[in-house]
C-alpha cells in the first residue's frame, strides 16, 4: 500500500467535501427568503406521524440540559 496514494485521496475528498458545503451555503443563501409552501407530511412522507417524531425528538438528550 502507498500512503502517499491515499494521502492524495484524501486531498480530494477534502476538497469535494468544501465545495459541496460552498455550493448548499450559496444555495441556502439564494433561497432564504423563498416560502415554504410544501406541507411537512408531504416531506416526510407516510412513514412519520408528527406525534412519532416528537416522541423521538423527547428521547433525544441535548448537551444544554446536563
């Protein structure tokens, strides 16, 4: 195995990975003021009642409470 090989490899991870975080930063920003006209139960689809998601969110500890 070559390390300088998976080095590289790395570089260029590193490299799509911050223009990916570029592109959704200029994305969120283009679309700010956009309205969100769709429905939360058309987003999530059947799978998910709101009353499952908030008893998920319940269970989930935040590090503000400890």
């Amino acid at each position: 195995m070559d390390p300088e090989y998976f080095e590289e490899l790395l570089r260029y991870k590193e490299a799509v990975e911050q223009v990916m975080d570029e592109e959704m930063v200029r994305v969120v920003a283009e679309r700010k003021d956009d309205v969100a006209d769709i429905p939360l139960e058309q987003v999530i689809g059947d799978d998910f009642s709101f009353d499952e998601i908030k008893a998920e969110m319940d269970k989930i500890e935040l590090d503000d409470e400890e």
